[in-house]
C-alpha cells in the first residue's frame, strides 16, 4: 500500500509516455518550437513495464496514460499491450487526432474511458488555440469513441474571455450522447502565463450553466476530483473540476510518473524522485516511491493556499504542463 503522512492510500497512477505533441496549446507548451526529451531519456517499453508491475504489486488499481499526446509514440501500441496484461483500469487522457489510428488497439486492451481535450467547438479558435487546424478529425474521433460505446469525457480548460462563451455549446452535446463534459479550471504552470484573471470559476461555470439548464447535483464516489451534475432529458451530464477555488486533496490517490521516470506526489509538487535511473542502474525503487509519496504536502504542493486571486504565478516551482503529463 503507498501511503502519505496524511493517511491518503495512493492507488491511482498517471502515468506520461511523451512530452511530444501535435498539437502547440499555449496553455500547455511555452513555445511552438519546444525542445522535446529525445527517445533515449524517456522510459522504455520494458522500463514502463517494469515501473507499472511495482506500482500494483503496491496496490494501484488504476493506470492513465498522459502526455504530452500518449498516442504519438510510434511503441505505443506495445505500451498498450503491456499495460492491459495487469490487473489494472486502464484510461487515457488525448488530444483526439490519432484515435481512429489506435482504435483497435485502445478496444483490444478494455480502456475503462478516454478522455478528449477539446476546448472549443468553433474550428477557428481551435486553430488559434492548438496551432494547428484539426478540429474536424477531433469531432470525428469523439463520435468515433461513441460509436464503438467506449465511455468519453470532454475535458475543457475553460478561460475567461476564450471559451466561456461556449459552456451552453458543451452542455448541448450531453442532451443526445452519454458524454461527460468536464469544465476544468484554468491552473498555473510554467510558461503557460497564468494570471488570476483568466481564471473561469466553478461558481462562475455553474451560474452560467443555470441560464439555460436545471441542474442536479450527483453522487460523489470515493476520490473523486470532479463534482458532477446532470440534467434532466440528457443521455450525457457535466462535471467541474474547481482545483483553484474548491480543491479536492482531502481525498487525492493519485501519483504521477513522468515520461522521463520521475515521480511527482501532486501535480503542483516542487521535488521529484528519479525512479528512472535507479531503474537503470538495478536498483530498488519501491523504497524512492513509499518516500517519495510519503512525504507529499497537505494540499496543491504546499504551494498555494487557495487564494488564487492573489497567486503569483511566477513563485511556482514545477515544470511545463507538457512535461508533467497532466
């Protein structure tokens, strides 16, 4: 069992394979042309393996595949393979382009759900959001997903005057399809030029849905990061993820390896344990790993204390969103 000081049992990996990408958000990548980790850095199938088969032994139950885009590595259907041989829940978080691609592969392994980044639904501000003009392979591959009756969810960062206008536009798409909307709000990383005043609250997002829906709030499971809602007459229903003006980490079970093998106790932690070269040199890394998640903060990193209106961004010690894995 991995277990912080705090009491929180940790049974849910994220686990990144890539910090490469096809698609440039800017809320995600510092600049167009970032230098990607080269192939010989980031862990190998056997290494990836390897690291898994030792979070389980310790209770993980459940493993995501991150990026960057997880999809874009050429081993990535041997990953996938690998993976779906453990006594796992499988899911993983995309951009979208390349699941009609993977389909076989994502339906062969059993993935519980995958989850598609798309923040808007208007093919120009998906162009000036991703820097690249793909938003109709996107839509295609959501209706890909549903068509094949694999659990989707949307997840959607939502901006102040970006997107926030298109919330009703999301809701739409539950009325027809068992779709799971996730409005996320806006979280500081570094590079991405976070300021308070972008940031689209859980408050705000609700009070926008009620202009149009009734909402009813739903049953919360065990670690659950989002507060769903659904809606009478929809085959699908909505959920907020509010990490800057409700966090959740009373109840976080999550833990996150990098693609290059470090592991991250919170997604706003400042220090990292290199399970990778330990690996490599034949080490044990199950001591790194009960430590390293041992010693995990109360909340968001020991980083922010829920203020965000006066967060300074720039005080933040952690890396891009893109090399984190999300």
């Amino acid at each position: 069992m991995i277990e912080d000081r705090f009491g929180r049992v940790h049974d849910y990996l994220r686990l990144s394979l890539t910090d490469n990408c096809n698609l440039r958000c800017f809320y995600c990548m510092p600049e167009e042309r970032y230098a990607f980790a080269p192939h010989a850095r980031l862990m190998q199938v056997g290494e990836i393996d390897h690291l898994a088969r030792v979070f389980v032994s310790q209770g993980v139950r459940k493993i995501r595949l991150t990026g960057g885009e997880p999809l874009v590595r050429k081993d990535a259907p041997a990953i996938i393979r690998s993976l779906a041989e453990l006594p796992v829940e499988l899911a993983c978080t995309t951009n979208g382009i390349r699941l009609d691609e993977m389909i076989a592969d994502i339906e062969a392994a059993g993935f519980a759900s995958i989850n598609v980044s798309l923040d808007t639904l208007q093919p120009g501000k998906f162009l000036k959001i991703t820097r690249r003009d793909l938003f109709h392979r996107v839509r295609n591959n959501i209706g890909l997903l549903l068509d094949r009756g694999i659990r989707t969810k949307i997840n959607v960062v939502v901006m102040k005057g970006l997107n926030d206008d298109e919330i009703t536009d999301f809701i739409a798409l539950t009325r027809e399809s068992p779709v799971e909307v996730r409005f996320i709000e806006f979280m500081p990383f570094s590079g991405n030029r976070w300021t308070s005043n972008q940031v689209f609250t859980y408050r705000e997002i609700l009070e926008e849905v009620n202009t149009k829906y009734e909402t009813s709030p739903m049953p919360a499971g065990p670690n659950e990061t989002a507060r769903r809602f659904s809606i009478p007459g929809h085959q699908g229903h909505f959920s907020v993820i509010s990490t800057m003006t409700a966090p959740f980490c009373a109840g976080c079970n999550r833990i996150r390896l990098t693609a290059d093998g470090k592991l991250k106790n919170c997604l706003f932690s400042k220090t990292e344990t290199d399970l990778l070269t330990a690996l490599r040199r034949g080490e044990d890394v199950l001591p790194l790993i009960l430590e390293n998640v041992r010693l995990k903060e109360r909340a968001l990193g020991g980083q922010m204390n829920g203020d965000f209106k006066n967060l300074d961004a720039r005080s933040i010690e952690n890396r891009s969103m893109i090399t984190i894995g999300g």
